[in-house]
C-alpha cells in the first residue's frame, strides 16, 4: 500500500459521521452532488476525491484545507505533518484555498446555530421544502442543501438566508454580512441619499449608506428605510439627491462636496447613514472603514464656516459593535411625563466654539448591534421616521423627538434570545431645534 493511501486510511479511521458530512458539504462543486449522497464511508469519500484529481500522491493539501476548515487539527499533526499555523499562512496565499468562501460560510453558519434555533429554520421554511426533508434527525447542512436545490439558497442569492436569520438571531446575519464585506459584495447594500434644502426652510444632508433589499418574508418595497427617509424629509422641505453604492473613498468625496458648497440661504443640515459598522465607524461598500468623526467633523464651523452657528444634524443606523443589549424589568409610573417644550426657530450670528450646534443620533450604542425587522426594516429608521412625521406638525423639538423614538425602540424585543436596542443621541445644540411643516 503506498504511502499516501496508508495515511488516507489513518484519517479515515478517526472520521466520524458528522466529520463527514461537513467534508462532503465543503466539496461541493469539485464532487457531483449525486455522488456525494451516495457516499456513506470516508474511504469512499477519498476515492472521489482522488478521481477528480483533488488528492494526489505528492498533493494532499485539499485534504489539509478540509480538515483544517472542520477543526480536525489533530489529524493534520498526528497524520499529515502540518499545523494550524502552516495551513493558516498557506490559505492566504492568492488561489491556494479551494473551498468555497461562500461554502464555509454556509458550514461556519451551521456550527454557530443551536438546536432551538435550528428548529426555527425547519419552521420558517416549513411551506418552502417538502416535510420529509425537514424531519428531526436533519442537520442545518441538510437544510442547507435542501434549500439550494430549490433555488432560494446560492452564492448570489443569500437574500432568503439574511431574512431567517434577521427574524432568528442577528448576530448570524452579522456573519453573512462580514462575508460579503470581506469579498466585496456588497454592492446594491449601501446607497447615500444627499438632501438638501431650498431657501427659507432647513438645509439638510441624508447620507443612507445601507439599501434595505426586497425580504423573502415580505412584500415591502426595496429600500424601505431610504423610502421613508426621503418621504419624510420631503414633508419637511429638504430636496433630496441619492447616491448608491460608494466606496470609503467615494463616501468622503461626497461629504466634500457638500462641505464645500455655501449653505448661507440654509438654516440646517441633516445627515442620515444607514449602513453596516463597528465602534466609532460605518463601511463603504468596498468594506473599508470611514470614521463616523471624520464625517461629522467636515461641517464644523471651522472646515464649513456658511454652516457655522446653524444646526448640523446627523442619524446614523449601523452596528457599533458586536455585544447584545439584555433586558432589565423596572416598574413604571401610570402615567407618560409630561413632553411639552419650547421652541426657538432663529439662529443669530454669535461668536460661538467651533463644535457647537450639532446633534448625533446613533441606532445603538457603542460596542453594540442594532436591529432591523425582516417585515419592516430598521428599528431605529422605523422609530425616527414615525415620531418624525407625526410630531413635527405638533411644534415638538427634535430633542422630545429623538426621546420619544429611545422609547420606541427600547421596548422592542429581538426574538426569541429577549435582545434589545437603545439609541444614543448625543448633541452640542445651543437652541431647541423643530422642523417646520408648513
């Protein structure tokens, strides 16, 4: 026997059942799927594989590749003399991986969901497989598989996939969109939506850098935030330009040019981001990183003396880390506290500091995620573009506003792990701030 083959049979030995369904899983694409089903023994799994040319004699590095992807780092050392550390800088060598991006992370998927949330897939997908596919001793590879064979699961076609674990676990949707962060597909995922305003009313600049897509669980509209955003702000009188699919860099030219126009004839500036993000920071759709400071900073009175002494305004919907919120019970008064507040329209010339006069809403606070329902889109955009809407013509400021939309959102619940969502505003504002609607 020679020594390839003797060291394959080592392997082989030490598989167990679920190691081997994730290897065929993971070759997908190198292996017909009809042969793949009809394997049952690892021994057999090898011999495919060695007719197809993917293990040879002197090359057994896709064997290396599938075993390091299932975590099987013992039998690479005790069998195929490498490490974790060797096939990690191997796999960063350009076309050395041959699994999948898109498979392993369907395999990373299923290793990070739980008996209970796999019980929910079976049910949401109850009327899209057959039954005899969703029976209890199937894993969430088999619902996976099952779900490609019927055209709602692809490389290209992860929109079904984002909607259940929107309404599962966030945190597994978090996932998918790394995945395409990192491989740059995330175009038709981040449009900016630039607004501003005609003479005589508030100047205003909404940048929207995360298109909300058509929801396999609904029939909404795509772009269900931007839409409400734009129907809003259009009541409020902005005029309304939208940008889509801009890179880091794409985002800071668009921020220049509106730093650099003369906003004299404006009373405000609004700008509104919906995107993916981490702490301090929102993503192009190139998956680099633009610091939320950086925008705001561009419209200081300094870097945009023609806004200087006037509002700047801007709301920002993204991740601001990975942490989920918990809940706490409290009891509560009967009845609301009182939101009745003045108002101050006029904006008189002043020396004033540099920073003053801007307001930041955030979604979420920092290290934390925000939340989007699969029926109805962001959270914070829902909360924000309600009170909006119904409160402007009441005379409220955006301070009794934005308090009114913390309130909102915090009672919202993200099934079924009880997660929860609180916004932050922060601002520098000098004067109580309304939006007239006339």
């Amino acid at each position: 026997m020679e020594f390839p083959r003797r060291r394959l049979l080592m392997v082989s030995e030490e598989l167990g059942e679920g190691d081997l369904a994730a290897l065929k899983f993971l070759s997908q694409g190198h292996i017909p799927m009809r042969k793949l089903e009809a394997i049952q023994k690892a021994q057999d799994f090898f011999e495919a594989l060695q007719e197809k040319g993917m293990i040879e004699e002197e090359n057994l590095f896709f064997l290396m590749e599938l075993l390091y992807r299932i975590r099987r780092i013992d039998l690479l050392e005790s069998h195929l003399d490498t490490s974790r550390e060797k096939m990690e800088r191997e796999l960063q060598i350009p076309g050395r991986a041959k699994v999948s991006p898109y498979r392993y992370l369907l395999f990373q998927l299923s290793e990070e969901i739980t008996e209970y949330e796999l019980k929910s897939f079976k049910f949401l997908l109850g009327q899209e497989l057959p039954k005899c596919r969703l029976i209890p001793q199937a894993t969430m590879l088999d619902v996976f598989t099952e779900m490609e064979k019927r055209g709602i699961l692809g490389e290209d076609n992860l929109s079904v996939l984002k909607s259940l674990c929107a309404e599962i676990d966030i945190s597994l949707l978090k996932t998918i969109e790394e995945y395409e962060l990192k491989l740059g597909k995330t175009k038709g995922l981040f449009p900016i939506v630039i607004l501003a305003v005609t003479h005589g009313y508030h100047t205003g600049l909404i940048m929207n850098t995360f298109q909300v897509k058509k929801r396999w669980l609904s029939q909404r509209h795509r772009g269900a935030a931007q839409e409400a955003l734009k129907r809003v702000f259009s009541k409020l009188h902005f005029t309304i330009a939208e940008h889509r699919d801009l890179t880091a860099e794409e985002i800071r030219e668009t921020v220049n040019i509106y730093r650099c126009k003369d906003h004299k004839d404006k009373d405000c500036f609004v700008c509104c981001i919906l995107s993916h993000g981490k702490k301090g920071m929102i993503y192009g759709v190139d998956g680099q990183e633009v610091p939320i400071r950086e925008l705001t900073t561009s419209f200081t009175g300094q870097n945009c003396y023609s806004l200087a002494g006037k509002p700047k305004v801007f709301f920002v919907q993204a991740c601001q880390g990975d942490a989920c919120q918990e809940g706490v019970n409290i009891e509560t008064d009967s009845k609301e506290p009182d939101d009745s507040v003045e108002t101050d329209a006029r904006f008189q010339l002043e020396c004033i500091p540099t920073e003053a006069d801007f307001l930041l809403g955030m979604a979420t606070l920092q290290d934390y995620v925000s939340y989007r329902s699969p029926c109805h889109g962001t959270w914070y955009i829902q909360a924000l573009c309600h009170h909006l809407e119904h409160s402007c013509p009441r005379g409220e400021d955006i301070l009794t506003i934005l308090t009114a939309v913390n309130r909102e959102v915090s009672k919202k619940t993200c099934q079924p792990n009880s997660r929860k969502q609180m916004p932050q505003p922060t601002f520098t504002l000098r004067k109580r701030l309304i939006f007239y609607v006339n």
